[in-house]
C-alpha cells in the first residue's frame, strides 16, 4: 500500500498508510533505491510503498520511494551532504521576525535563492509583526521581496493579525514551515489549530537567538480554527513543522551560479562587457553593476548577493 511520511528519525519512520493506520516503519534492505545521496533517506511529505507487518499491524516495512514532485534541501555540514526537510510541498513558508530573534534579510535570500534552485514555490511570512515598530527598517526589505514578485505575508500569532489571510492560502495544501531558531513556527501552528499543541520556546538571552524546540521535522494535519474560518468546521491544512535552523548552508549552488537564482539579476545576465566571464564587482561595463546605478537591481539585493557568493566560496554561513 501507499503511506505518507510524516516524520522520521533513526532510520524509523512514523507513516500514515492508506488503509487508514499509522505504522511505525524501516527501510527494507536498510538502504533505499535514489539517484542521490543524503543525509537522512526520507523526509515529511514523501510518499512511499508499505508493507504490513504480519504480526504487528502497526509496524512495516518501506518497499519504495515514489518519485517526488519535488524537495526542499540544506547543505548539511556533519554529514557532507544534502539533508531533505521537506518533500512534495505546494509551499515553502519562509518564516523571519523583525526582531526577536534580530531579523536577517541574507538568511531569507540564501532560501530564497535555493527555492529558485529547487523550482519550489516560496511564500515569505513576517510573524510578530506586531513588534514591526522596534524595527521599521525591516519594512523596506519586505517590499523589496514584494517588488520582485514574492509573495509577503505580515502576521503575528500574538495578536491574529493577517492570519485569516493566511489560512486561506494554505488551506488543502502542504507547506513546509522553515526559518531560523525562534522566529515562532511552533506558535503559529499553535495558533491556525488550537487543539494542536506544539512546544515553543523562550529566546536565549545572551545571543537574542531561539532554542531548538523542534527537533524533528513532523508533518501535521492541522483542523483549522474556527475563530479564522468564520465559524466553519472541518477546514483542512497541512503543515511540516521543520527544526530551527541557525545557519543556512547552500545546496547545489556554485558562486558563479548564484546570479541565476536572484530573479532580478536574469535579464542582464550574459550581457556585460565581458559576457559570462564578468565577475560584477569590478569590470567596466558590467550590466549588473549598471542595473544597480540605474535602479533596476536594489542595493540591498546586490549587497547580499556579494555577500552570499563570498559565503559559498569560503564556507562561511554567519549572518
């Protein structure tokens, strides 16, 4: 039969099976067929083939990966390779804050960038934007994400605000909740299904930075709240609630790549003086350099592409 992941960890994974059980499974033959090798085989959102265990129904084994319509991965520094967080999502919801943990537009852009990378389709979501007056300047890189045709989405699970917005865009799709350690991923989910309880967390004091809360990436089926329904019962969402990441590393993405996942950088790429060989920093008649004079490519965006082209090649993930 045919189950889906909702999460995994050990090498055993918790999937939710077509006839309706929840089974507790391992890979048969320990090592699943892909094309790629990663640092966890599985991830929330797969689907895979099952088989029953004769003796206990709740347990199984996994024949079978099916082929993913598509992944969300990081550069996972312990094991060497990629990591899967998320698989077959009709969202990638990039959560940052204005503040609590300190906001960090080059955080947003590296997944903004491995979105593209990934075809994947990315929604940026400001919670506690309630605390958007301790930090106004956070409002013009917003519209900068605007202006470059993502979507951006203010909310805040303290106060409710935008988040009937929110479970409208959600509802009867998958999305991945993914972003830094605090900035309250746990507390939304907590919010869109009051009866699902997820363990949130109090920021570290010394470095304003969140603790891990969510060690595990778990997909949930959350029965949206009424009180963000108008009343209706049985509004359905799904959501992958990944771990708390402090450092974003890139996957599959060379530095002299990286201009083709910045969206605005593509209609002058090729078109500088010195083709594809300019590096955009210091040769004459760059088209990129004279995109950014001209208004066409923000400071703020260039800045941060030179920042993460530096990141990529000396392995450094900081800010």
């Amino acid at each position: 039969m045919q189950g889906l992941v909702l999460a995994g960890t050990n090498n055993v994974f918790e999937v939710e099976c077509e006839d309706g059980t929840n089974r507790s499974c391992t890979i048969k033959g320990k090592v699943l067929k892909q094309d790629k090798q990663y640092y966890n085989p599985l991830a929330p959102g797969d689907l895979v083939v099952v088989e029953a265990d004769e003796i206990d129904s709740e347990k199984g084994q996994i024949i079978s990966l099916v082929p993913r319509k598509n992944e969300f991965v990081r550069w996972n520094v312990k094991g060497r390779c990629p990591q899967l967080l998320a698989a077959n999502i009709d969202y990638m919801i990039l959560v940052t804050t204005p503040t609590e943990p300190p906001f960090r537009p080059r955080f947003v852009d590296r997944e903004l960038a491995q979105a593209e990378m990934l075809g994947l389709n990315p929604v940026i979501v400001c919670n506690k934007y309630d605390l958007i007056n301790d930090a106004p300047e956070v409002e013009d890189y917003l519209q900068i994400w605007e202006n470059l045709g993502y979507k951006v989405m203010r909310l805040s699970a303290k106060t409710g605000e935008g988040m009937t917005e929110f479970v409208d865009l959600i509802e009867d799709h998958l999305s991945a909740f993914v972003g830094q350690s605090g900035v309250g991923k746990s507390s939304l989910v907590n919010v869109l299904d009051d009866s699902c309880v997820l363990k949130t967390g109090s920021l570290s004091k010394k470095y304003g930075r969140g603790n891990h809360t969510t060690t595990k990436g778990t997909l949930n089926h959350l029965e949206l709240n009424t009180a963000l329904t108008g009343g209706v019962r049985g509004r359905i969402a799904s959501i992958i609630d990944t771990p708390g990441i402090r450092r974003f590393m890139l996957d599959g993405i060379e530095a002299e790549d990286l201009q083709l996942y910045f969206r605005e950088f593509k209609p002058f790429i090729g078109k500088c003086k010195f083709g594809m060989n300019c590096t955009h920093t210091s040769e004459p008649e760059c088209a990129i350099k004279e995109a950014v004079e001209n208004g066409d490519i923000t400071e703020e965006r260039y800045e941060s592409w030179e920042r993460i082209s530096y990141q990529i090649k000396h392995k450094t993930w900081d800010d």
